[in-house]
C-alpha cells in the first residue's frame, strides 16, 4: 500500500510538471441570492489546472467559506422558539473545473465552469446535537481574467443545493427550528497564480 501510493504521487509529479500547470490561492466575498436581507459570505479556495490545449484547462478546486456577517436567528419568545436564520451555514466544496481561454494584449479571459460536492455544517446548539451537515451536488459557472504579475480575477455563480434542516430542542425545552432552503451564490474573488510552465 504505502509503495502504491508512492508510485501515485510520483506518477502525478511528473505529470503535472511536464506539462503547463498553475496553482491559484485565492479569497472572495458574495452574497446569497435567495436571502431576503443580506446575507454576505465569504470564500477561501486553493485550485490546481492543468494546459489541455492553447485554448483549455481542467483541474479541481477544493474551497471553504461561511458568514461574513453572522446572523443566529430569531426568537420567538411566546411561543418558546428558536427559529434558525437557514443561510447562515459554513460549507466546504470539491469540485473539477475546465476553462475556456483567449489570449488578450491585457491579459487572458477566460469562461469556467465545474462541479462537485459541496458540504454544509451548521451548529444549532440543540440538547442531542451540536451541528447537522448536508451533502449536496454543486456546480458553478465562471468568468474571469489572468492579469500579468500572476494576479487572477474572476465572478463567479455559484449554485450549492440545500442547506439541512433540522427540528429539535435545547437544554431550556426551547424548539429549534432549522428550515432547508436553496442556495446559490455570486461571489467576486482574487487569486494569487503560481505556474509551473
């Protein structure tokens, strides 16, 4: 086993150094479409490309974000509720991407998109949990531009499924209320590029 996986990272060094590669460290900051007041979050990513052709690239980018500006809820202290804010959630997405390139005087423009699985987690608090997650199927689409000094800047759309619902209580006796609802996001990031060339 350990003599495989030795041969696997080998096997993929040579590969992805042979050939033209990058590596993108980058942030975001965006907001949640279907939230009825702001719902701001922010997004951390580390994505590896490899050159298919002049014109195409495909890779896989793992990313992780949350609240910019949390929000916990609302209580309903008659009828002794909690009901959980639903787009308040933490997440962490793998996805594979292609993109699309043009080469420009300026820079290089480029169209992406990807999918992948993308995992909520949010805390509630409640006497039996502290947190419910949720697998979904993610996918996003991408338009962005490669500027000299290995800068990269991109908006992207973002849809990431359903957040996980949940229907319990605190120590207090109080309910908690945690509605699923769709999520997708725009989100405008920048990127630090290291290649490989």
């Amino acid at each position: 086993m350990k003599h495989g996986l030795i041969l696997l990272f080998s096997i993929l060094y040579h590969v992805t150094f042979a050939q033209k590669a990058f590596v993108e460290l980058g942030a975001g900051f965006g907001n949640v479409l279907e939230a009825d007041h702001n719902a701001a979050k922010g997004l951390l990513f580390v994505n590896g490309h490899l050159s298919l052709s002049k014109s195409f690239q495909g890779g896989i980018e793992l990313a992780t974000g949350g609240d910019l500006l949390p929000v916990s809820g609302t209580n309903d202290v008659q009828n002794n509720q909690v009901i959980v804010w639903p787009y308040s959630v933490r997440f962490n997405t793998a996805m594979l991407k292609a993109r699309y390139r043009r080469e420009k005087s300026f820079g290089i423009l480029f169209l992406g998109i990807g999918a992948g699985i993308n995992t909520y987690k949010r805390y509630v608090h409640a006497s039996n949990t502290d947190q419910v997650t949720r697998h979904n199927l993610s996918g996003v689409a991408e338009i962005g531009i490669a500027l000299e000094h290995d800068v990269t800047a991109s908006i992207r759309y973002h849809s990431k499924g359903k957040t996980p619902s949940f229907e319990g209580s605190d120590e207090s006796g109080s309910t908690i209320s945690l509605a699923e609802e769709k999520v997708s996001a725009i989100y405008f990031t920048l990127a630090y590029r290291l290649s490989f060339d």
